[in-house]
C-alpha cells in the first residue's frame, strides 16, 4: 500500500478504535463506508484497494463531525520542503565559514576542513557497523529531530468536556502515535536521504565559500610541526591529500616544496586549495550523493509498500467482511461451561469485537481430555489456511495448570500457526460471584493466568461475561492481536 493510502487507512482505523462508544461514527456509519467502498472498487479487487477506497470515505464523512481530524492527518503527511530547506541551510552553512585556517594562512598539517572530511570518515564507519550489529534500531536522534520537523502535530482542539468530547481526544491522541510506528521505516530511510544530501551540501558550501574568498583575498600556504620534519609533513600530506590528488591530476608538492614553504614562510595556496577541494569533493561529495541515492531508491520502494498490520481484529473483521470468505470467530472453553447468561455476554463481545465473521462456540475441552486434545490439534491444522481467529477460553476462578492448560493451548497451536500468537479469554464473572470485594487476590490470580499464558506465547483478555464492557473488551482484543507472539502481554478491560 502506498503511503497516502496507508495514511489514510490508519486515521480511519483510529477514527473507529477510538471512538469506542460510537458516539462519533455509529455502527451505522461503519456499515455505509463498507457497503460504498464494496459497491465502488467492486469485486475481485485487492483488499488494500478496498481498504484505502473506504478510509477515504470514512475520512470524508467523519470530517464535519471531527475538523480536527483531517487537519491532523494533512499534517502528519511529509512536507518536502523541509528537507530542501534543511539542504539549504546545510549549504549556507558551509558557504559562511569565514576562516579556513588561522586568518587568510592555511596551516597544511590541520586545515580545519579536515574536520569535515574526519566527520565523513566516522560516520561511514557507524553506518557501516550500524546497519552489521545495530539492523532495525531507531533513528538516531538527529535523525528523529528531522522526522519529527517534517511532519509536525496539529495541535489537539479544545473539545467539550463531554463523551463526545473525550472521542474526539482519543482519536487524535491515537493517530500520530500509531502512524509514526506504521512509518517508521520509511521516515527512517527518508531522513537518512535528506541528512547525506545536507552532508553533501554543506561540503559543497565549504568549498564554494573557499574558492569566492580566494577571489578577493590571496591564501596563503604553510606549515609548522613540534614533531614532524619535512619528509614525515610530506608522508602525511601525501596520504592525505591522495583523493583530492587522484580527482584533480595534481600531484601533491615534493618533499623540498614543502620544506621550503615551513613557517614563517608560505606559499600562494592555489594548488593546495584544489587538492583540498579535490580531497572534500572525493571523501564527502561523492559519498554522500551516492549514500543519498541508495537512500532514496530505499525511500521510494518503502513509501509504495507500506506494511499494515493486517492480522489485527479491526482489518481482519473489514476484509473478510469484503471479501466474503471463511473467516470466522471460534471460541474454545476449557474445563468451563458457559451458563445462557454468560453465553450472551460472549455473544455481545464478538458481535461487537469480530463483526460480521461467523462465531461459534465448542463445547467445554474437560480436564485432561487427551482425546479431545487430539482432536483440536488436527483441527488447528486442518483450519490452517482459513481466515480465523481462535479465543481459549478460561475461567479466572481456576488456578492455571502447565499440565493442563498448557497442553491445552499446545493443541490450539498448530504448526502452520507459528509467529501468531493466541488470545485467551479469561472470565472473571465465577471468581467475583465468589470473592467480589477481595481485590488482592483477583489481582494474584490475574498475575498467575498473566504469567503462564506468557510462558504459553500467548495474551491475556480478562472479561466479564456475566457483565461486559463491550468497548474496552474489543479495544483490548485489537491491542493484544496487535502483538508479536514473542511479545505476549496480558490486557484488562477493568
């Protein structure tokens, strides 16, 4: 998907997870923007199309109701121009660098170009040893800086302090921070392009400011060492100066030549000034425009193939839905049998969390049933290529048991299920009919399932089906799906 398009999908994804009451943007509304994207990409079509084609519906639609909303969405897009004025201003920068040496002399052993070129040399270095040991880790912080000028935050609008109010909070609070992970990738390589041109930019202004100044002043060359003589002076510039030597054809001044020209003598520092220029022009300038161009090939191919979390409840129930195919909920009791007041509360949640997709309830796994074991497990397998969704289902009145919860879920995990990791609902309605004021052992026994469906590569949802809280249930189970399976971690709706 495309960046514009994975922009928009993501607003219209906080726009929907946010507003968990449906105060903003009802049922109603969710049905219309799926039913018109349907109707207008038709059928056959990729699911991204149709997801982008019904984001900028709901964007469109949910735009006179929340202003703020679209203004916040302008403003995470990236703004070019701050990258040609960094580039600008790089170039400035090198250009008004009014000393190159001490007044009008260059010292040949320590031009402070040098410095620059040094710099270069460093951070070629960490970028080398980055991209070896350090693959995948975040921006550095001038990198971060950069991302963060480029796409600046609308301020949040006052809102009433009402529900409605606190949605439209919600949603804006939640879209900076979940575009900035979904674009992390690709702001990274795009920051990375406009830093080496900026590199390349200010040596480029280094130069030019030294070749306009040596129009109307005369520079003059010398050198001046406690340690070294004029053969170890020339070794050391000879290594030195050998790309700027290599790109100008000029040949670095022999041994004599520079011993002639030791402090206080000089030299007019003409041709020392090309070999400098050469020198930048080949450790920087050419580097830099090269990293830049990667950088940029990079940045293209990430800005067309952004990647959405796809697997997550919010788009699964969307695209199936669209799609029309065997998605389905499939709830799975163990050791548990649900009442028909809990079987309701159950019913509410995955109408509200799964929408459309077909749920169905197994009967209760019992305690140490090998047999049914057997069973789930080649059905697990058999369901493999499906578009499901499987829930365990457990009781937090039971003390978790590696014996027997824990082969449970081992038969819920399938082969073919390897890198998705399971989301168990844990029913809280018997232990609080049992001990309802006793909040240190609820949370005991909360932190016992936490730890063990851990252990098991698998998320905690703690419910109460007897009484459910319809959206923070289905905000938990869009976050705990959003985690990697080696990143398990257990959610509350209380």
């Amino acid at each position: 998907m495309d960046e514009s398009a994975a922009l928009d999908v993501t607003a219209a994804r906080a726009v929907e997870t946010g507003d968990r009451d449906r105060l903003l943007w009802s049922d109603a509304d969710r049905d219309w923007a799926s039913r018109a994207a349907a109707e207008v990409v038709g059928e056959g079509v990729d699911a991204e199309v149709f997801l982008a084609r019904r984001a900028r519906l709901v964007l469109e639609r949910i735009g006179p109701r929340q202003p703020a909303g679209p203004r916040t969405v302008r403003a995470l897009r990236w703004r070019p121009w701050v990258g040609v004025v960094v580039i600008v201003a790089a170039f400035l920068l090198g250009l008004l660098i009014d000393r190159i040496g001490g007044g009008s002399s260059i010292n040949l052993l320590a031009p402070p170009v040098f410095a620059l070129v040094v710099w270069n040399l460093v951070v070629y270095v960490w970028l080398i040893v980055r991209a070896i040991a350090f693959r995948g880790a975040r921006p550095g912080p001038v990198r971060g800086l950069l991302i963060r000028l480029a796409a600046l935050r609308t301020p949040l609008t006052r809102n009433r302090a009402d529900d409605a109010g606190a949605a439209r909070r919600s949603i804006l609070t939640a879209l900076p921070a979940d575009w900035a992970r979904i674009a992390a990738p690709l702001s990274g390589a795009r920051a990375a392009r406009v830093l080496h041109l900026a590199a390349a930019a200010t040596a480029l202004g280094v130069v030019a400011g030294l070749y306009i100044r040596g129009l109307a002043f005369e520079y003059r060359a010398t050198w001046e060492s406690t340690f070294l003589g004029a053969e170890r002076g020339h070794a050391l510039r000879a290594a030195t100066l050998a790309p700027g030597s290599w790109i100008t054809g000029i040949p670095v001044p022999a041994v004599a030549a520079i011993g002639a020209i030791r402090a206080p003598a000089s030299e007019n520092a003409a041709t020392w000034m090309h070999l400098l220029a050469g020198t930048v022009a080949a450790v920087v300038v050419v580097p830099r425009l090269v990293l830049a161009l990667a950088t940029g090939v990079i940045e293209r191919r990430r800005a067309t193939h952004l990647v959405l979390p796809l697997s997550e409840p919010y788009y699964r129930r969307l695209v199936t839905g669209y799609l029309g195919g065997p998605g389905r909920v499939r709830v799975v009791p163990y050791s548990y049998t649900l009442t028909p007041e809990l079987r309701t509360g159950l019913d509410a949640i995955l109408a509200r969390a799964y929408g459309g997709a077909a749920a169905t309830v197994d009967p209760p796994v019992g305690w140490g049933d090998d047999e049914a074991l057997l069973g789930l497990s080649a059905a697990a397998r058999a369901a493999e290529g499906e578009t499901s969704v499987i829930l365990p289902l457990f009781s937090l009145a039971a003390t978790p048991e590696r014996e027997a919860h824990g082969a449970f879920l081992d038969a819920l995990a399938a082969p073919g299920r390897a890198g998705r990791s399971l989301v168990a609902l844990v029913d809280e309605s018997g232990f609080l009919a049992r001990w309802p004021d006793d909040e240190d052992r609820r949370a005991a026994r909360r932190e016992a399932w936490r730890e063990f469906l851990a252990d098991g590569e698998a998320t905690a949802v703690f419910v109460d089906l007897a009484s459910p809280d319809l959206a923070a249930t289905e905000a938990d189970l869009v976050a705990a799906s959003a985690f990697d399976a080696g990143e398990p971690r257990g959610r509350s709706t209380s």
